[in-house]
C-alpha cells in the first residue's frame, strides 16, 4: 500500500515485504530512508521489518526534516540487539514521540552499529508501490552516497493495535544465525495462489498434519485463504483453515501416499503437498517460491508429473503435460523455462536439449497410471508435441550417435556431448516409441527405437568407458546424470552399478548429500543439490 494520510500515517504492505532484503543498514557505510507523510500531528512510534543476523549491536531510527542531516532530526529511538535476543527478524517497534507538521515530508532514517560482520537489513517488497513516495539506499562503498528508488522499504508510522508488529506473530524475535540460509522453507497455497513461508516464519512452528496451514508458535494458525493473494493469521481452528485441511487430506486420499514407515509417508504427504502448491492453474509447475525458481521448467516439471501420476493425482500430472505441450517452441524443442502465465522464456539462456527427452518420458510415466478408459483419447492431444520431439532428438545425432554440445541440468554448457543430455535423450526416444505404437503409429515407433539404439550403442562406446563421466572428452570429471542411465528412466546396461558407486563415492559430502559433480573447472565446494542425491537414491 502507498503511504497513506490517517490514523496509521504511513504503510507498506506486510506480506511482501518480508520476502526480501532491500537495503543493508550496517553503518557507517550503509543506512536507509523512507520519505512519508502523514495527517497526525504526532509520530509516537515506527515499526519495521529488520533482519539481523548479528547477535549484538543496535538500531536507530529517527524522523528527520533532511535525509542527509542529522542535525535535522526531530526524534530518535535506538533498540539493543542483544537485549532483544539476538540476531532475528520481524516487525520490530521504535518509539519516537516527535511533533510533526500534517501533510509535510518527513524522512524515516534507520542505520545499525555492530562489531560482528554480519549482515543487518531494512526489508521491503521490490515492487513499486503505487502512491508512494521514495526511498534511499545510502551505500558509500557501492554507490559513493544515496540513491534513490521507487519506494519498496516496509514500515508503518503509528500504527494502530497488532500492527506495530504487522500481523500478529509477526514481531521481532530471536532465531539462530543458521535459518537465515535458506531462502523459502514452505509453502501456503489455496489452490490458485501459492505464497512463501518464510525461514523465520518456519522456525518453531509446524503444519498441521497433511496440509499447508502453518501452526505458529503462539498457537495460531497462518494460512492463504480461499480467493485470497496473502496469507493471513488466526486463531486456531478457524473455519477456514479447517476447510483447506480437509480439501488437502481429501486429495491426499485421492491418490497414495509412498513409504513403508510413517516418518517416509509424513515426508512424502509435504513433498506431494509442496507440489501441488506449486503447480500453476494452468498447468505451470514453479521448481521453487523464490525469485530465481519461480519459473517452469521442462525437466523440473517433468519429474513432478511423474511424480503425480505414480501417486494416483493423473489429472494434475496430465495439466503439466498440457502446459508443456503448449509451451514447446515451433521446431519441437524448448526454453530452458518460461514465465508462469506460459508467455515465453524470462531471458535469453541457451535452451536446453534434454527436454526433448523429460517431456516424453514423463508422458510415458503418465500413460502408465492413467484411467485406461480416457489415456488414449488423452494422448493423442499430446501426441503432436511428442511426435515433434522424438523427430527433432532423432534428427540432432550426429553420424556417431551422439547429440549436439549442449547445457545440461547444471545449466552450464560444455564443448562436447554431455551424459545429462544423452541419457535422458535415449529415455526419451524409447518413451516415444512405446506412446507410438500404443496410438498405432508403427512408423513413427520404428524410426525412434531406431534412433534410441543408435544412440544407446554411442553411449555405450563413448561414454562407458570413462565410467559415464560427464562429457566424452573426459575432461569434465564425473556426474550425477550417470543416474539417468538407470531405472526409472532407462534400462541400466550392465557396467552401470560400478560406475554409479564410484560416481555416488567421488560426489558424497559428510552431510550425507551430492553435488551435482566433480568439473575441475566448476567447484561446487559442500553445495549438495537435492536433486543430485535423489538420482542416486532411484538408482
């Protein structure tokens, strides 16, 4: 919201606002400013949603006539970091007592002091707000002094009630320095919209069992009402929430849940759950609610499918098809990703060729799950897209069998062909084929089983020796799409479990996860991806 004149002065919307760090206030080189106006004739106090991931140190806020004179300040409020427990995040009071002029404006200034290194924030949302004024990013180092922006910060003067600590919950408190790492811990959703649970959020609270309404320390329950765009928090067993609990575990029981003990199933309900949060109305499947992940991408929604349609949930696995079909490029490849609204790619990275591969592939997985009486009628709306797929995989092996150089799911290219591409792309063909001929289509069958052996000799010489390294020139060390020449997506050739043992052996951190490889030129350090590991752990 703009900063509006009233009773509450000056406002920024909350839910946004928590999401993201704008402006580093770590003095003497760093601070932020907010202009504002209100029609009170007296500021008592300002609230604000900080992050520190110091433990010690303070904050001071002041109303200032001048942004860059502290002489102009006409009221000041300083908080203790340790007194408040230590390093944390959320809404965060400052009492100020400062007479002001209605309809005059005013310049909210924050700076922290700390002997730590660590980062303190002034949060906001990064999108313009419309009616509102500017804010000031004062970064010497980087900057050389102030700039100014469209306004995004988060703060609210005067605020009436709860809000001086946005929603109730909300309120500055202590959590330890590690939270801080991750960038989303879950996720709410009400079917048409999904949100972010953020990491401090998460701490100390819970789910409720088999849903996405968070119980929150207090006891209250935080949850994305129906038809609405921004969580909200009440108290427990609220009618509402209750109804999304119930349409949750009613899904759920749709379908199956995997595992043999019940921490596996409890696992599995919040990965199907956090799936089906993220899948777009129209088909879309988002890899994560953060802003490098809420994009589709064909391999990452290509796994949810499958996913779904093992579970039981083909309708929902069968929207991903849909939208991927609809997003396939004219000569039957794909971006790397697009948008979620379908549009078209966010930018121009390289496309990605092993989509050719994932997308008939899922398809296959889909088939085999579906309701026998609708899957054929179903698939031939989908058969264009895999027909266009399997021709242009087919058509892009070379004279030895292999596929073009290209970026493989690490999103890097490399100068030769890649396991990451040339696996999926043999999953592909072979998929294409069995979907070929259950739709009749003889010909189109015989000429992508034709590829895909062509293909599986190629690997078979090229890539086993090098115990199915990353690329065949060798010089690109070992990697976790060795997996990929395993079930569930291909037929393991014999030589298979020696590699992916010394593979799953070179690529083992102490945390029990995997990193995507060992490049020489790519150092992944102790990054494990989730991905990586769960290869290994379908091999």
């Amino acid at each position: 919201m703009a900063p509006r004149r009233g009773r509450r002065g000056a406002r920024v919307r909350r839910a946004a606002a928590i999401r993201h760090r704008l402006f580093s206030i770590k003095g003497p080189d760093n601070a932020a400013a907010q202009e504002f106006t209100t029609d009170d004739s007296r500021v008592e106090k300002a609230s604000l949603y900080l992050a520190s991931r110091a433990a010690s140190g303070t904050v001071t806020v002041e109303v200032r006539t001048a942004r860059e004179d502290p002489g102009s300040a006409i009221s000041s409020s300083t908080r203790d970091l340790a007194q408040l427990g230590g390093g944390g995040a959320g809404w965060l009071d400052f009492p100020l007592g400062a007479d002001v002029t209605p309809g005059t404006t005013y310049y909210l200034f924050a700076q922290a002091t700390t002997t730590e290194s660590k980062a303190i924030a002034w949060h906001g949302t990064r999108s313009p707000v419309g009616g509102s004024l500017t804010s000031w990013n004062y970064d010497l180092p980087v900057l050389g002094g102030w700039r100014a922006y469209t306004t995004r910060t988060a703060f609210f003067v005067n605020p009436a009630g709860a809000e001086g600590c946005g929603d109730p919950d909300a309120c500055y408190r202590a959590v330890p320095d590690h939270v801080f790492a991750a960038s989303t811990a879950g996720l709410y959703s009400n079917g048409k919209t999904t949100g972010a649970i953020t990491p401090v959020q998460a701490y100390g609270s819970e789910y409720v069992r088999d849903s996405n309404v968070l119980r929150l320390p207090s006891g209250r329950w935080r949850y994305l009402p129906a038809g609405g765009s921004e969580p909200v928090t009440v108290r427990a067993n609220d009618p509402g929430a209750r109804r999304q609990i119930s349409e949750s575990r009613a899904w759920l029981k749709r379908g199956t849940v995997p595992g043999r003990t019940g921490p596996q199933r409890k696992a599995a309900a919040r990965a199907l759950l956090s799936m089906k949060a993220l899948l777009q109305p129209n088909g879309a499947s988002a890899a994560a609610w953060y802003s490098i992940g809420e994009y589709s991408w064909p391999r990452d929604s290509s796994y949810v499918a499958a996913a779904f349609a093992h579970a039981g949930h083909t309708e929902d696995a069968y929207r991903i098809l849909t939208y991927n079909a609809s997003t396939q490029r004219p000569d039957g490849t794909w971006e790397a990703r697009t948008t979620l609204d379908g549009a078209g790619p966010p930018d121009s990275r390289h496309s990605q060729l092993d989509a050719n591969g994932w997308v008939p592939w899922s398809t296959w997985q889909w088939y085999q799950d579906a309701p026998r009486q609708t899957r054929d009628p179903d698939l031939k709306k989908l058969y264009p897209a895999i027909e266009k797929a399997a021709d242009y995989a087919a058509a892009s092996l070379d004279g030895d069998g292999l596929p073009p150089a290209s970026p493989d799911y690490w999103e890097l290219g490399t100068g030769t062909p890649d396991i990451g591409t040339a696996a999926p792309l043999l999953s592909g063909l072979n998929a294409a084929a069995d979907l070929a001929r259950a739709l009749g289509h003889d010909d189109h069958a015989a000429t992508w089983a034709e590829a895909a052996g062509k293909l599986s000799d190629a690997i078979a010489e090229r890539f086993a020796p090098l115990g199915y390294q990353r690329t065949v020139d060798g010089l690109h060390g070992r990697d976790g799409a060795a997996a990929f020449m395993a079930p569930p997506f291909n037929t393991a050739p014999a030589d298979l479990p020696d590699a992916l043992d010394s593979t799953h052996d070179a690529l083992l951190r102490p945390n029990g996860g995997v990193v995507p490889g060992d490049d020489p030129g790519h150092d992944w350090g102790t990054s494990t991806w989730t991905p990586s590991t769960s290869f290994f752990g379908l091999a």
